[in-house]
C-alpha cells in the first residue's frame, strides 16, 4: 500500500544547512543569505527536528540534548547511526541563484511551462540527481509563478499570469475591519467568521 518511493531529495538554494548537514553530520547555523526562492531562506527549520528525532530512534533525551547544543552554540552533530538512517531516506543537493534563473529560462523555452524560482531549485537539484533512470524523478511544488513576478520576469522576460481564479485580483474591493489590539477581541471575530462548526450549532 502506499507511494512506492525510492527515496527523497532535498532541494535547498544557498541557504544549504541540510545539504551540509546531510554531508557532514554537523546542523551549523550561518547567516541567512536573501535569495529569490525566500520561503527558503532559513536556517533552523522545526520540521528538521521532528526527522531528527525519528532518526534518533524517537528518543526525546538525545533529541533535547542536541537542541540545547543548537541554543547554546548555534550548531549539533548528529550520531553515526542517526546520520546513517538519515543518509537511507534522504539524499541532498543545492541550486544557486543562476542555476535556478536557468531552470526558469530552460523552462519557458522548452516546453513554455513558467516555473517560481522554488520549483526551479528544485528542478535544477532533480537534474543533478545519480540516479536509476528507469526510475521517474517527481517534483513536488506549491508555489505559483505569479508570486513571484520579478523574480520570474528577470530571469525569463516572462510576467507571469495570476490564475484564472484571481484574475481579477487588482479591481475587486477591498475589506477592511478594524480591530482593538486585544487577543479576545480578534478570538471572538475570527470565531463570528469561521466556517468551522460553533458550539450549539445544529449539525
């Protein structure tokens, strides 16, 4: 049952800690470097340690330890055996800033497909991947060109379109509600405009 995968890659921009990481064994933090791919612009990500405390055997002890090693010295090293288990899921590689405008650029040339700047790092690292070419390599993407305009249109001279859904983004009206600088009160409206079933409500 289930997606057969034969494993996953991890596709980062500049902002590598996990392809050092997967590397090394050593999550270093640095500096952040702002890129065109920004939801990728991170360091230290709470999804990591969630895998981390997998690969640890879900022991939440050796886990702490590490996160307290990530506070204090903005960096841990992972045990051999967590690594290896990591190594077995995983593999890891980057794009930088012109290989993922190239991506962008290959695209639209190729197959007139506009791709954001995310999915192009994760196109660009698809391409470097080893692997068994009997085997299809996916990659998955959530991000619409279209939030990224001059990313895109610097690298291909394309502007992206909204989707047909939000076409009409620019002309429709905008609302607007106040509210006091008070965590009741934004608790209460967002309840009065939830669509999430209230207490009491006839089911």
């Amino acid at each position: 049952m289930g997606l057969p995968i034969d494993r996953l890659v991890v596709a980062t921009n500049v902002n590598d800690i996990l392809v050092r990481t997967f590397a090394t064994g050593a999550y270093e933090v640095r500096d952040v470097v702002a890129t065109t791919s920004p939801s990728m612009d991170i360091q230290v990500s709470s999804n990591f340690e969630r895998l981390v405390f997998d690969a640890c055997g879900r022991d939440s002890q050796a886990v702490r330890a590490l996160m307290a090693s990530l506070a204090q010295s903005r960096r841990f090293v992972l045990s051999a055996s967590a690594l290896k288990e990591l190594r077995s899921l995983f593999a890891a590689d980057r794009a930088d800033e012109q290989e993922s405008a190239a991506e962008i650029r290959a695209w639209m040339r190729e197959a007139n497909y506009c791709v954001d700047p995310h999915t192009a790092v994760a196109l660009a690292v698809a391409e470097k991947e080893t692997r068994d070419p009997s085997v299809p390599m996916v990659v998955l993407s959530t991000a619409h060109p279209a939030k990224f305009p001059d990313a895109v249109k610097a690298a291909c001279g394309v502007v992206p379109a909204l989707p047909d859904k939000l076409a009409d983004l620019a002309k429709r009206n905008e609302r607007v509600t106040v509210l006091p600088a008070d965590q009741t009160a934004v608790e209460r409206y967002v309840t009065s405009v939830s669509r999430a079933p209230r207490e009491g409500a006839a089911a």
